[in-house]
C-alpha cells in the first residue's frame, strides 16, 4: 500500500544553498560539530531528508540536544548555533520575549 510507504526526497536545499543527500551529509559518528555541520543536520530533518529518530541514531545525539539546535536555528538562525555565543542569544531571544 502506498499510504505506508515513506516517501523521502532525494535532495533538500542546506542552509547554505547548496544540495543535500544522505551521502553529502556529515558522516555517522561525527563528533566534532561546528555551525555548518549542525545546520545541514537541521536542514536534513526539516526537508524531511531524515527523521529525528535517524538524526538521533547515527550521529549519536539526544533528542533534546537536536531539539536545541532547532531553536537556537530558528530564534538567530545560523549564528545561535555558536557554542561560544550561546548565552548571548539565550538573553537576547529573552528580552524579546519580555516586550
């Protein structure tokens, strides 16, 4: 039957423009995660490219932490994923919040 069939594309379009497959996604067991790599994972999941389940298992990551990384991308966008910048945009997207 159709209806249970899940249907994926073949590509999305990353964060930078640029086509993405499964194979020109950063490799399983990545574990060195700078902002692109990050938001190409995003990007996969959005497109619907991977699920959040996959994401979780070949990367080895928590669902929470993916979760973070979705927010971070969508309240600054590719800049709050900056580990180094983290607690500013958490202040920043509060103040916003607060008016």
């Amino acid at each position: 039957m159709i209806e249970n069939q899940k249907i994926r594309p073949a590509k999305v379009i990353g964060p930078l423009g640029e086509s993405l497959t499964i194979d020109t996604l950063p490799p399983p067991g990545t574990t060195r995660w700078v902002v692109r790599r990050k938001a190409e994972v995003v990007a996969a999941v959005n497109g619907g490219l991977l699920s959040i389940d996959e994401v979780c298992e070949r990367y080895g990551l928590t669902v929470e932490e993916f979760a973070g990384w979705q927010r971070a991308i969508d309240r600054s966008g590719m800049p709050g994923l900056r580990v180094t910048r983290i607690q500013h945009y958490r202040d920043l997207y509060d103040r916003q919040g607060k008016y």
